[in-house]
C-alpha cells in the first residue's frame, strides 16, 4: 500500500485511519508513540503483578519466620517499561557472601529463592 494514494484520493481518510488503528502492537508506529510499553501486552503486564505479589508473599512469610536481628530486604519490583526508576536488581551481586555457622541459608541464597 502506498500512502500516496491518500494525496491522489485512491485512499480515503477513513481506510487509512482503519489501517493505521490496526496496526499491530510492535509496529514501527507504535513504538514510536508509545516506546517501550508498545513491547508489553496486558499478559505480560499481568504476569509482572503475579511476581510482584508472589515475591511480596514469600517476602511476609521470610519476616514473619526470622529474627528481628535478621530481616530480609523487601523485594525488588519488577521493572516495568516506561518506568525508569525502577530497575533490575543484581541480587547476586548485592547480596553478601557467607551466612551464619547454624546452617541456616545465606543472604545470597535468600536473595536468590526470593528474587
């Protein structure tokens, strides 16, 4: 299709607004109206709120069962587009190394099952 067949009016106005309207969700347009939010449906959007609130749960239940000494950081959002202050997480990297002589699971392994 030729855009130019709007300007020789063997478009009309309403055909290229249906057209434009129906473009798919990862089309050159709408990226560059809606960056990278285009790249995200309501699945993936719901799927992020799953995780969230999982890591929230497992996070309540790791506070409710630890010592006051020894509370775990809540939980890292998932980043989501459009929203620059949230970003991912190295919880490898954040996470020190060793956990107590007791045999209970290190901050890094915490991190981990909880992240």
């Amino acid at each position: 299709m030729d855009l130019l067949d709007w300007h020789r009016e063997r478009l009309s106005s309403r055909r290229l607004s249906v057209l434009i309207q129906q473009l798919p969700r990862d089309s050159a347009l709408n990226r560059d109206l809606y960056g990278e939010a285009a790249d995200w449906s309501v699945t993936d959007h719901l799927l992020a709120a799953a995780v969230d609130h999982l890591a929230a749960a497992n996070w309540m239940f790791a506070t409710v069962n630890s010592d006051e000494n020894d509370q775990p950081e809540p939980p890292a959002p998932v980043p989501r587009p459009g929203d620059g202050s949230r970003e991912p997480v190295d919880t490898d990297a954040a996470a020190p190394e060793g956990g107590p002589e007791d045999g209970s699971p290190s901050a890094r392994e915490l991190a981990r099952f909880f992240g």
